[in-house]
C-alpha cells in the first residue's frame, strides 16, 4: 500500500497516517536520529566540556567564565553535524515514502550534499522569522507557519534554496490555518510527554541530590539524558509529519489549479 496518499485527506487523516508512517519507519531510522542527537552533544562537550556543557544547558553558568572562540566553534560544528544527519533522515524517509527504500549509506551521501545548501535556506527561515517577529508577533507566526515546509520542498521536489522557500509559501498559503492545526496538534502532545519525562527524572535525581546521595552537576546531566534519548524518538516525528502534510498540500494545490483552468476554459 503507498505511504503517499493520490488524493487530500482530512486533517485526522493526515495525522493517522503520519503516524503509522512515523512508525513503520521507526527501527530503520533509528540509526540515523541518535546520530542526529548524540554528535551535536558530542562536538560541544569536545570544545568546553562535560561540566561546562550541562552548566550551560541548565543555564546555570557564569558567562564571564565563559570561552566563547570554543563554544562558538563547538556550535558551529555541532550545527553542521545536526544539518547533516536531520538531512540525511529526511532524504531516507521520503525515499520511504516514495517507496524506493534507501540504504543509511545512500542518505548520508545526499545528507553531505544538502548540509550546506539546507544551511543556507534554514538561515533565511530564520532570517524571515525574525523580521516579522520584530515587526509585530503575529506576523512573524504567520512567515514562520507558511515556510516550515521548505524541507520536504528540497528533498522531495529538489526545489533549491530559494525555491524550496517559494515552495513551502505557494502550498501552505490558502491551507495556513489548516496546517498550523495539523503541526500543532504533535507539538503540543509532544510537549507534554517530554515535560513529564524530565519533571519525573528531576523529582527523582533532586530527591537524591537534596538527601545527600549525588549532585546539581549529576541532576543536570540526568535531566539532559533523558531529555536526549526523548529526542531520538521524537526527531524521526516531525519529517514523517512534514512529509505526508507536504503531499497532502501538493494535491490540495494541484486540485485547485486543475478547477482554476476547467472554470477558464468554460468561460471562454
């Protein structure tokens, strides 16, 4: 049975089979989510290390202590391995979609292609995101929401840099609402669950910290743990969801044009 619906769906059907996508695909893809989570983790922990790292990520630092030439190079590493790896489980879930399975090996061929060019696109995201943040918040909601597809726009229709931008726009623009439903309603759950996760593993590793049995520096790193093996299996969500959101928005687009041009026709 195709993964790629041939015709729109209700937005329940979007999410339904977004998430059996999500775990049809889950063992094989594993692989390359750890990856995507532990090697940015990695090349900071590298550049400032492991109490700096924790100390940061808890926010709980002096930044006069700070060393900003290794923490900006350790950022900007993990950045590129966190674009690289996220690409190439991006490229290996829309050859799944597509039904043409694709080896890790293949993935992370095109994955070091992508890095640089879905870099460069990520920073006009932002860039975009920003500006209509600083104009007023709404705005800034509303560029965010019609961009965020630009992924699945360069993995699956090659659309560039620029394009996959243009992409993302021409589809979710006259579906926004539609499409801010359908990613926020992940989010939201997601939020919860991870929210749990660390207020349990707090509660437990503080209970310990405050009797005497560990540390703020063993409660820091605790908390981060279970946040990151959280994120290994969430990762993989988001491009399974983007990727059926990105057909179903395709077809609803193709499906007007093709009602645009019978209603021409007619009236000539």
């Amino acid at each position: 049975m195709p993964t790629l619906a041939s015709q729109p769906q209700t937005i329940g059907k979007v999410l339904d089979d977004a998430f059996k996508f999500y775990v049809k695909n889950l063992v094989s893809i594993l692989p390359l989510s750890i990856l995507t989570v532990v090697t940015p983790v990695a090349a900071i922990i590298s550049f400032v290390g492991v109490e700096s790292y924790f100390s940061l990520s808890s926010g709980q630092i002096d930044p006069a202590t700070i060393d900003f030439t290794n923490l900006g190079s350790g950022g900007l590493i993990a950045t590129l391995l966190f674009v690289f790896f996220y690409a190439a489980m991006f490229y290996k879930m829309t050859a799944a979609a597509q039904d043409h399975p694709m080896g890790i090996g293949a993935s992370l061929g095109l994955g070091v292609k992508a890095t640089i060019p879905l870099l460069i696109t990520y920073i006009l995201f932002v860039v975009a995101v920003t500006l209509g943040m600083i104009l007023l918040v709404i705005p800034g909601i509303i560029v965010m929401v019609s961009l965020i597809l630009f992924l699945p726009a360069y993995t699956m229709d090659n659309a560039g840099i620029i394009g996959s931008l243009k992409k993302s726009h021409n589809l979710v623009w006259g579906n926004w609402w539609r499409t801010l439903l359908i990613l926020s309603v992940p989010v939201i759950i997601l939020s919860v669950i991870v929210a749990g996760v660390i207020m349990v593993v707090g509660i437990v590793f503080g209970i310990s910290a405050v009797e005497g049995e560990g540390d703020l520096l063993q409660l820091q790193i605790m908390m981060e743990v279970a946040q990151q093996i959280v994120n290994i299996f969430i990762y993989p969500l988001f491009p399974a969801l983007m990727i059926i959101l990105y057909n179903d928005l395709k077809l609803r687009k193709e499906g007007a044009d093709l009602d645009a041009k019978i209603s021409g026709t007619a009236s000539i």
